[in-house]
C-alpha cells in the first residue's frame, strides 16, 4: 500500500469515527415544552394538554398535573378553605422520536367542593411536572383561572 493510500484509510476512518461520536452527542436530552402546555374548560371539566420534545432516547415520561378548584360566589369572592380542594392526575406517555404529547381531563364535578348555584366551580394554580428517566425534570406553571 502506497503512503497516500494508508493515509487516505486513516483519515477516512478518523472522519468516521468523528462523525458517529457527534450522532451520539445529538443523542443527549435536550427536553423542553414545545409552546407552553394549555388548560381549556368546558363546563366543569379542565383539559390539560401539551407536547415535550427534545427527550433523547427515553422510551416514556412521567406527566403530572396539580392544581385547586374552588367556589367561587357570584360576587366573585374567593372561597373559605373548606370550599377548596387540590386535584392531582397522572400519567405515562410515550416518547417517538424524542417527542411526547400529554392530555389530562380533569372532572370537576366529581372532586369536592361541591358547588350549588349560584356558585360556580373555578381552576386555578394549574402545574405541570414533566420527568423521565434520563433526568429530565420540567415543570410549566399555568396562570390564570379556568
């Protein structure tokens, strides 16, 4: 073998060997929210939805969602604590190509408090934490009522 071609072998094995460690490094979590994860109501019920990506190679992760529903009064009046209550759901969801979409629905009328008219049912302090195994840790905080 001439020098020009074992050096032509060796650079081409180099370059190799450097691309598929830069593929590998691509591979690392990146996770982030794709937009801001939405709450939408309809009657008493709250969906809560979103999409992570940047998940590297995790087969799923683990989605949770808290929050409070109130009663809220017709002169709009904050309730007393005995007219509050924490909800809480949760849930795997499956990773493709280092994506992720959640949805929660939340069924107001089956948590305590229980709102007789006139009062009405209110979410707020909506949180979403988003983990998985490879120590992605993302939490997205929902302003606002619903």
């Amino acid at each position: 073998m001439t020098f020009v071609r074992r050096s032509s072998l060796v650079i081409v094995m180099i370059l190799t060997v450097l691309a598929l460690s830069a593929t590998a490094a691509f591979a690392v979590s990146n996770a982030h929210f794709v937009g801001s994860p939405t709450a939408t109501r309809s009657d008493d019920t709250l969906t809560v939805s979103g999409k992570v990506a940047g998940l590297g190679n995790v087969d799923t992760i683990f989605v949770e969602v808290s929050g409070t529903v109130s009663c809220i009064n017709p002169g709009a009046k904050h309730p007393k604590a005995a007219n509050k209550e924490a909800f809480d759901a949760s849930g795997d969801f499956p990773v493709q190509n280092g994506k992720a979409l959640f949805s929660f629905t939340i069924d107001g009328s089956e948590i305590d408090p229980n709102c007789s008219p006139p009062m009405t049912l209110v979410f707020s302090d909506v949180v979403v934490h988003v983990t998985a195994a490879d120590g992605t840790d993302l939490t997205a905080r929902l302003p606002g009522t619903f």
